[in-house]
C-alpha cells in the first residue's frame, strides 16, 4: 500500500504545471454574468450639457467591466475623466449604486443607449460594439 502511495505521488509530481493552469481560464468562463457584463463595449454620442464648457459631439466611451457589476469608464475627451461605478439594477435599468457620478441604462425601452453624467458633464450615447 505505501508502495502504491509513493509510486502514485511521484507520477502526480511529474505531471506538467500546465495541467494546472489550463484549469483556470474553465473556472473564469464558468462565472455567470453579471451587471458589468451586460453593458461592457464602446459607445458613441454627444456631451448634451457641460456646467464648464460647450456640448461635444462624437465623443466615444468605452465601459470595461473591472469587478462584480463594477465598470470603468473611459472617455476620448478629456472633460470627461476615467471613473470607476458601482452598479445596481432597479426595475428595468442599470443605475450607479452611489457616488457622484450618474450611469442609466434602460434594459427594456432602449438597451443600446447610455445616459451618463461625470462632473458636472452630462453625455447620451449608443452601444457601437
């Protein structure tokens, strides 16, 4: 039996790392969706209203999910500067869960179209990828 035992460690031990490591990514796909990955992807539109400067059109936002329905928001404009919201759904939308920053996104009306507003600039935009 301890014969059995050591022969079976030590083929264990000689196995390749990589059997290993090809677990982990089987473990990443088997996460289950969330907020953040419902409205990650590029959006384009227009700054409808800025308190310190003029609108902007074809400004391009990009929503990379960074946590569970936790998303980063970056921007080609620099009025509008990188943030990082916390989600929550509320009946049929994805709002920001808190903080100073707004995030809506209506789920059922119109599931393409992003309403944000980032210090004290506000910009409407639609799903491009």
């Amino acid at each position: 039996m301890l014969r059995s035992l050591v022969a079976a460690m030590t083929i264990a031990l000689s196995l390749p790392a990589g059997g290993v490591l090809a677990e982990t990514p089987k473990a990443a796909a088997a996460r289950k969706a969330d907020l953040a990955d419902r409205v990650a992807g590029t959006y384009k539109g227009d700054v409808i209203s800025d308190a310190r400067g003029a609108s902007k059109s074809g400004v391009t936002i990009t929503v990379t999910r960074t946590g569970p329905n936790t998303v980063e928001i970056k921007s080609d404009y620099s009025r509008l500067p990188t943030v990082t919201i916390a989600l929550e759904k509320a009946m049929d939308a994805i709002l920001a869960a808190s903080g100073p920053s707004v995030f809506l996104l209506d789920t059922v009306r119109s599931p393409d179209r992003l309403d944000l507003t980032i210090e004290d600039a506000s910009w409407s935009g639609t799903r491009v990828k």
